[in-house]
C-alpha cells in the first residue's frame, strides 16, 4: 500500500464523471477523496494521472469518499504494479528516470503509430524500462502520443536521427531484457 495522493477523476453507473484524489493505493484497493460516492458494489472506473484508467467495485465508503476493490486482469496487473513502483519511486525522492540502465534488444525493427494513425518504420537505438530512443526519417512533434509497438508512449525529445519516448506505464524488472519486443 502506496500512501501517496494522485489526482483523476471517476465515472459512476449512469456517466456521471466527478474529479478525486487518491490517500493510497496497492494492487488490490484504492481509497480515494471524492466529492460524491455511489453505492457499495457500484462498478467505476478511476482515471489517475500518471497510472492511467483502473476498474473496480466500491467496497466501502467513507464521510468523505470511499474504497474501490481492483479488478484487473494479469496483463493489466503487471503493468499498473510497475506503475505503483513507480509512483513509490517518485514518492521516495527518486527523479531521473534517464538513470535506468540502456540495453540494445535483440529484435529492433519498431512500428511507430502516429497520433494521425500514420504508421511509421523505425529501429530501436536503445531501450530502457521506462522510454526508448527510435531511429526514424519521420519524427513526430515533442509532446505527441504515439504507440510505439504495442507500448502507448510520449515524445519527450529529439534526436540526430530520430526521436526518444517516455512509456505510459514503464516494464517490471522481471519482464525487461533483450528479448523484449515492442
């Protein structure tokens, strides 16, 4: 259980949409500060930055928000675990994410799929858990959201021969090496 507020919003049964705040967070239950709660076994659906969207079942609620019960499935679970590892990181003072070690993967040939839906060739320079560097004849804007293979990812800067991302939800340690392939 991470003790950390991040801010999001939340939908309700019937599309109602309210802004929140998280008071921690683990693989398993959320508690959240939110200005209306829907009842308990309610499905929602958190939007937290930096974590991305979670589901759930309120399973309590407080005088002043309430508990979501996590229901993801393996896929998603390992991602949003590297994601809470993260958050801790951050939490705990650690802020260069450029320090993660570089390795070259085995298979570097990348599709790169545009905001536009463009899709474009590129060859992986280097890669690291949290962002890769692609070299490609078409680089997209600083800021742009992009696919990078299978990994939703942001443009973070320009290089000589192409452009580096930052990933959305950076890989676990136990599922990084060279034989990744995006």
């Amino acid at each position: 259980m991470i003790q950390i507020r991040v801010g999001g919003r939340y939908l309700l049964p019937g599309g109602v949409e309210h802004v929140c705040e998280t008071r921690s967070l683990s693989l398993s239950t959320i508690e959240v500060r939110a200005p209306e709660s829907g009842l308990l076994g309610d499905p929602v659906t958190l939007y937290l930055d930096n974590v991305g969207p979670v589901t759930g079942a309120i399973q309590t609620i407080t005088p002043d928000g309430f508990t979501v019960a996590v229901e993801v499935g393996p896929e998603r679970r390992a991602r949003f675990a590297a994601r809470l590892d993260w958050l801790a990181a951050q939490a705990n003072g650690k802020t260069d994410q450029r320090s993660d070690p570089r390795i070259v993967p085995h298979t570097r040939s990348v599709e790169v799929r545009r905001a536009d839906g463009r899709v474009i060739p590129g060859t992986i320079i280097d890669l690291s858990m949290t962002g890769v560097a692609i070299a490609v004849t078409d680089v997209p804007p600083v800021g742009e959201a992009v696919t990078v293979g299978k990994r939703r990812a942001t443009v973070v800067r320009h290089l000589e021969n192409g452009f580096a991302v930052t990933f959305r939800l950076p890989f676990r340690p136990e599922t990084f090496g060279q034989h990744v392939v995006l």
